[in-house]
C-alpha cells in the first residue's frame, strides 16, 4: 500500500521526495529518500516532511501547514490498513481464545493460528512506524502477545509446576538414588539394634549411659509423656520444625564432603538404640515399638533419604566420576534442593501421625497400620512414578536447561 506523495506544492514532486527531479527508489530501496532501507510493506510509508538524501545534505523543513496536509494523507492510509486487516485480527482473538482448550482445535485451525500470529507481528510494526495510535497500538499489542504465549508456548508458573515437580522431578531426584537410601538406610538401622542390644546385654553400658533413677522415670512415664505433653496441633508443628531441621541439616553438611552427614546420622541411630535398648530392659518393648512406629517409620525413611543424599553430594566432591568437579557437585546441589523441598512435605505427614495418632486411644495394630499404610504409600509413589520418571529420561534435576548453564573453560 502506497502512502500519497508528498505534496508537489510543498516543494516535493509526483515521487515524493521532497527535492524536484529525485525520486523514492522501488520498495526495498531506500524509502522517500531517507537513505532508510525498507522492507517492500513499510517502504512507502515512511516519507517525511524532513528529505536527507546523504550525511552531506542539508535537511528541508517545510512548513507548519505542509505538514499538516502529508500527516492527514498518512492518516488516511492508515484507516485504510487497520480496515484491510481488522478482520485478520478478529480472528486471531477468537482462535487464542479458543486454544485455551487446543484439544478442541483442528490441525487446520492451529495452523492458522500461527499464520495469523506472524501477520498480526507484522502489521503491529507497521502500525508502530506509521505514526501510532496509542489506542490500537495497544489493543494489537495484547493480541499478538497471547497469540505468542498459545504459540510459542509460555512457562506456566501455577499449579501445572507444582504437579509436574510431584509427579516427576521429585520422584525421579529420589528414586536415581535409591542405592544410596539402602546403604544409609541399612547402615543406620545396623548401628540402632546393635547399640541397643549393647544395652541390653551389657550391665556395664546399662549402669554407666544413664543413672538407674533416670533410666526408670524414661521407662514408666517419661517416653509415652513425651508424645501427649502439649496439644496436638502445636506438637506436629513442632516436630515438624525439628524433624525439617535434621532433614535440611543432613542434606546441606553434603557440602562438607559428607562427614558432618554422617554425625546427624549416627546421632539418631545412637539415640534411637540407647532408648530402645532400655526400654527393652525395663520389659517395655512392646510399648517403645507401639509409640514408635506409626510415625517412625515415615520419619525415619525420610531422614535415611536426606542423609543418603547428603553423602552422595559429599562424594561428588571427592569423586565426579565423568563429570567435571564443578558439574558434578552444582547437579547433585540441585537435585538436593529438589529432594530436600518434597522430604519437608512428607515430614509434615509423618507430623500429624506422631500428634494425632500415635498418642491417640487407638489399638496398638491400627495406629501401626497407619504407619505402616502411610510408609507403602510414599515407597510406593517414589518406585512408581520415579521408575518412570527415569525411564524416560529424567533426573530430578530443577531444570534441565540449567545442566548445561556452565562456565566456558579453555
């Protein structure tokens, strides 16, 4: 579409140029003279009560009323462009918002789609150049911007993040490191039973850990006291907190190449056997297992997963394997912000149980089947959807484009 000269009695000619004799070159030269390249659309449009031809040229500026006349003949055409083109636009709308539910949509339509996307860009940059309208510069821009959004395919930061993370990047993050939760998990429970038997069979270990008086106040009121002292709620808020804690804890020493990890670990292994091992003495074994597995069981996987990979980030320090040093470690520091962000969930869980069930008027077995259902159903979720997760490639990693984020090295 070609704007009107500007006008001959102004100084210009039939061409436009604005010096007599000279004349805009054909679309895709140089537009009105401006010494401008244009593409073959825009190239017309673009003339301009100030003619330069070359930097050593004098611009004109013609009068007040001169312009008046060419910016009236440019809004005339721009009438005419927005009229040829509304239509197009209309469309697009109807064909963005109807992708809100692509399923819906044709192969035809999607195509059309994206056509209509590349014009309507095109024609908001024409319409920019041509003396814009606030107004439909504005409406034409919020078009195309959906329009991209649907095509281009923006990142959704709602809840579609959140399901993917649970269904995909936390399991997978867990399940690739599953060798490593067995041997800690195994390491730690080792520890516990032999420590407690230790106690048990030793009178040395038992008379010398605890003062006889302090080992029978543990035995018949202290340990069952400690899970019905405060109200429910503020008691799983507060376990939570502790037990978020040692998870975090364990999985952050991984930095110090483990050996911290290991102590948070041994730490509740050693705890863990000694109480269990006099509680054993005292004839009060049934009562420790009944207080402690409901939650325990949750609990303590959950705490064996944040230590094993506390020591995986650790190793990665000491050994990368293939990878560069740094590679190795910043993967594995992802992948525990992943895990340590899904543990803190099951923490909470775990949480409630040892609030509201485990010193609950409940048989012994049911509140043991809790535990026990809740500790199938979370190995469970990880086996299934981590299996998956890796098998098609996943690796629990925050971001995929982020393992390839690394300096340059020479």
């Amino acid at each position: 579409m070609i704007l009107p000269a500007w006008p001959e009695a102004l100084g210009g000619t039939a061409g436009g140029s604005g010096v007599p004799g000279v004349r805009p070159e054909a679309p895709g030269g140089v537009a009105g003279g401006m010494g401008v390249p244009r593409s073959p659309e825009t190239s017309a449009s673009h003339y301009h009560p100030f003619s330069c031809f070359r930097p050593s040229d004098v611009c004109r500026v013609v009068t007040f009323a001169g312009y008046r006349v060419w910016w009236e003949a440019v809004r005339m055409d721009l009438d005419a462009y927005v009229g040829l083109h509304r239509a197009e636009w209309a469309r697009l709308e109807d064909l963005v918002r109807r992708a809100a539910r692509p399923r819906r949509m044709s192969g035809v339509e999607l195509d059309e789609l994206v056509e209509l996307y590349q014009k309507a860009a095109t024609h908001l940059s024409v319409i920019r150049s041509r003396g814009p309208d606030p107004v439909l510069v504005d409406s034409l821009a919020g078009t195309v911007t959906r329009a991209r959004s649907v095509v281009v395919g923006a990142r959704d930061p709602s809840w579609h993040v959140v399901g993917r993370y649970f269904a995909v990047t936390f399991p997978a993050a867990v399940y690739a490191r599953r060798m490593w939760f067995l041997a800690t998990c195994g390491a730690s429970l080792a520890v516990a039973v032999a420590l407690g038997l230790w106690v048990v069979h030793t009178p040395a270990a038992y008379s010398g850990l605890l003062p006889p008086a302090e080992v029978q106040q543990l035995c018949r009121t202290d340990f069952a006291h400690y899970y019905s002292e405060n109200p429910a709620s503020s008691f799983a808020a507060q376990v939570w907190t502790n037990n978020a804690w040692v998870a975090a804890s364990a999985i952050a020493f991984g930095a110090l190449l483990g050996l911290p990890t290991l102590a948070v670990l041994l730490f509740n292994s050693v705890n863990l056997g000694i109480v269990g091992g006099y509680m054993a003495s005292c004839g009060e074994s049934s009562q420790f297992f009944t207080l402690i597995l409901p939650h325990g069981m949750l609990e303590l996987t959950v705490v064996f997963i944040a230590g094993a990979v506390g020591l995986r980030l650790g190793w990665s320090i000491i050994d990368p394997g293939p990878r560069r040093r740094v590679e190795a470690v910043a993967a594995e520091g992802r992948a525990a912000v992943v895990i340590s962000l899904g543990l803190a969930v099951a923490l909470a869980f775990s949480g409630l149980i040892e609030a509201f069930v485990t010193p609950s008027s409940l048989p012994a077995g049911v509140r043991i089947g809790v535990g026990v259902f809740a500790l199938v159903m979370f190995v469970g979720y990880i086996r299934v959807y981590g299996r998956r997760a890796v098998a098609m490639g996943e690796s629990g990693d925050l971001d995929k484009e982020l393992s390839a984020d690394l300096a340059p090295t020479a």
